[in-house]
C-alpha cells in the first residue's frame, strides 16, 4: 500500500509538471519573420497604382495553434489587418488601438501580404510598416518605408460662374493644389487686361464696386512645373430683387366679399412672384381658380371670401440674385360681426359727442362765472370811490372834479353791466 502511494504522488507529481512548464513557458518568435517590407523611401505620383510588399516566413505550427493576424500600420495607426491563423479565445489584441477609415482603394492581400492602392491620393503620403502579431504580440515588424506623394495639378475646388450684386464689393475665388505650389493667375476673356476697379490678389479676383461694364468671362490660370491648367467662369450683374409694394396688414374683408392683397417687386433680372398662404405655396391643386387670380403685377385678388380663407399670406419674391418674403394676415369678418361692429362705433362716437359737448358748457359756465365776480369787484370800485351826500375830501386838490351827471351814468353803466353778466350766468346754470 505505501508504494502504490509513492507511485501515485509521482505519477501526479509528473503531470504537474508537465501542464505547468507547458504553459509557463513563453512562445518563441523565431521561425516567424518578414523577410521583405517596404522600401524606405518610395516617391509616386498622384493617381497612379502602388503595392506595398511584405513577404513574411511563418512555420505551420503557427499557424494551427496560436492566433496570428498580418497588420499594415500607417503613422502608428492600424491601416488594414487580415487573420492568417487559428483565432484564440485567449488573445490579448488591443481594444483601443486607432482604426484608420475604410477605403476600397486600398486592399490587403492575404496570400502575399502587400498592400495595394488602386490610385494614390495625396493623403496617402506617410510612414507605412507591416508587422507579425501573435497571440497579440508583436513577432516581427518591417523597416518602416516612407511614401512621398507627387500632386498632381489641380483646382481645388472647381472655379465656378458668379452672379454679382450691382455696386457691391465682390469677390471670386481660384485655388489649385499641386507639387510644387502653382502660380494662380486671372486673365479676361483672351488675354485681355482687368477692368478697372477689378484686381488679382493671389489667385482671388475682387471686384471693388460692381458695374455692368464687368460682365463677361474671366479666366483663371494655374500653372507649376507639371504644366499649365485653366477654368473660365461668366460673372453676371444683377440686382438683388426688393419690394416696389409690399404686402400690408393686416387686411380685413366682408364674408362674401372680395379681398385684394398687393405685391410688386423689381430687381434685375426681373423677379418672380409666389404667394402662398399660411406656409404653402398655392397652385392650381389648392385653390379655385375661379375665386383666386394672380394679376400680372403680382397682386392676388380673392373673390367670394369664405371663413376658410382666412389665415396668413405671404409673397416671395425671387431670381438667380436671391429671395425675399413678406406676409400679411387676411381677416374675413361674417355680416353679423360686421354690422354688430358699426353699431359699436356709432355708440363711441356718440359717447365721444356727449363728452365734448359737456366739457364745452362747463367751460361756458365757468367763463360766465368769472366775469359776473368780475363785474361785482369793478361795482364795487365804483362806489367806493364815488363822494356821498355832504361828505368833504380831505385833501380836495387832490382829487378829480367829477360832475354830478358824470357820476350818475358811471354808476347807471356798472348796474347796467352788473345786470346782464347776471343773467347771462342765469342763462348758463339752465343750459348745464
């Protein structure tokens, strides 16, 4: 029995041993290589086809047992990836790592490994590599290569017709691309010299105050040591499409009724006009063209206006020098509204009348009022300095020698004036 158990704890002991050094040992990486990479230095020109070699030397057994994947990084970013091997449950491939975008330009073969470009662009220059990843280490990497792309000659973008606003400050602008820089040049027409007020700054044409006389074709001239390249554009003048007479509202109309809604407008090229109600354009499928016209002017007129046309209109006018809109707010009124609304101004204005007429007797009595006190104050004056029967003055020198028949009519005249102002106050306080 004690040597059946030796023999077990040995037997255990060895299998042990076995899975541990089996797993603890690392991998070895030297039957995998990449015999062939990139060249260091590789110059092409734009456009045109290019393949990245790699040749690498892997063994068989790498291929069954572990995960292994051919990886092409460009500028440190992982460009394209194929599996040649097994995958692992256990890889450890970062997660992280930059994937740059995908590009059916560029393919990845897995029989040879290069990378192939079916026509290089100008931002494919850069640092490529190609590695050998194992187990998600790296097992072997290629000599990094560097790709200098010739550019070729070219607008960048396009130069394109303009339309300029008249005596506006414009400008049209040419840009090209190229290895080397290009020198960018407008020319009018066939050679011909710039207008005035019309300057070449860089390849940007600035028209400093737009006239009619700068219409016409211009032509912009890119050329390097790879040759020489054009682009003719037209530059029109125009005049930016305004309101002659603009909607105005808002507009009320008897149901029933016929509304007119007004809108002109110049510019040049002549502008058009559409009007549409409440954000939709009104056309034959919408409207009754019995009820709706549209004048040559652009006025609309509605005939029989229903409850259902009320809402908001709006004209837009526009040509190839811009749009512009406005709208208004049409308001259809039913008869009994309307005639509940006259009776309603008739009573403002009858209450304005009533108020007016009462501000203006009370005025009336007022002013009678102060000329009665009046008359009473200058009465009373009147006696006060009038001498009474056997009376002596002090100081008679002083004094003005009135008669006696003088004295009597001042004295007649006051009661006199004293008596109408009286009953003109009379008349006032039965008025009121």
């Amino acid at each position: 029995m004690e040597l059946n158990g030796r023999r077990l704890l040995s037997c255990g002991l060895g299998f042990f041993c076995l899975i541990f050094c089996c797993y603890a040992v690392p991998l070895s990486f030297e039957d995998a290589s990449i015999i062939k990479g990139p060249q260091s230095a590789i110059t092409i020109k734009e456009q045109s086809p290019l393949q990245l070699p790699c040749d690498y030397q892997l063994s068989e057994e790498y291929l069954q047992k572990n995960s292994v994947i051919l990886r092409w990084r460009k500028d440190s970013k992982t460009l394209r990836q194929v599996e040649l091997g097994r995958m692992s449950s256990t890889t450890s491939e970062p997660q992280l790592e930059t994937m740059l975008r995908e590009d059916s330009r560029v393919t990845l073969s897995k029989d040879s490994g290069s990378l192939q470009f079916n026509s290089v662009l100008a931002s494919d220059a850069g640092q490529y590599q190609c590695q050998l990843v194992i187990e998600g280490s790296v097992a072997a990497s290629s000599d990094s290569g560097a790709l200098t792309v010739i550019e070729q000659l070219k607008f960048m973008p396009q130069p394109t017709s303009k339309n300029l606003e008249l005596g506006t400050l414009s400008k049209v602008h040419c840009k090209a691309q190229g290895t080397p820089a290009p020198q960018i040049k407008w020319t009018r027409e066939t050679q011909l010299p710039l207008p005035a007020n019309v300057t070449d700054q860089n390849g940007t044409l600035i028209f400093h105050q737009v006239s009619n006389d700068q219409r016409g074709q211009y032509t912009c001239i890119a050329s390097n040591s790879q040759g020489q390249i054009s682009a003719t554009v037209s530059i029109n003048v125009v005049v930016a499409p305004k309101f002659s007479v603009p909607p105005e509202g808002p507009i009320e109309v008897l149901e029933t009724g016929t509304a007119v809604i007004h809108c002109q407008a110049i510019g040049e090229p002549k502008p058009t006009i559409r009007w549409d109600k409440d954000l939709t354009y009104l056309n034959e499928n919408n409207t009754d063209a019995e009820r709706f016209t549209l004048m040559e002017n652009g006025t609309l007129e509605i005939r029989n206006v229903g409850p259902e046309d009320e809402g908001r209109y709006g004209c837009t006018i526009g040509s190839s020098a811009g749009l512009k809109r406005e709208d208004v707010l049409l308001v259809v009124r039913s008869s009994k509204s309307a005639s509940n609304s006259i009776v309603t101004r008739i009573i403002i204005v009858i209450i304005c009348l009533a108020f007016l007429y009462f501000v203006l007797v009370l005025g009336l009595k007022v002013w009678y009022r102060y000329r009665r006190h009046l008359g009473k104050v200058q009465l009373e004056d009147g006696h006060v300095q009038s001498p009474t029967d056997g009376q002596e003055h002090d100081h008679p020198e002083n004094e003005p020698c009135l008669t006696e028949a003088n004295s009597s009519k001042n004295l007649k005249s006051k009661l006199r004036e004293s008596t109408i102002l009286e009953q003109e106050s009379q008349v006032a306080d039965d008025i009121v």
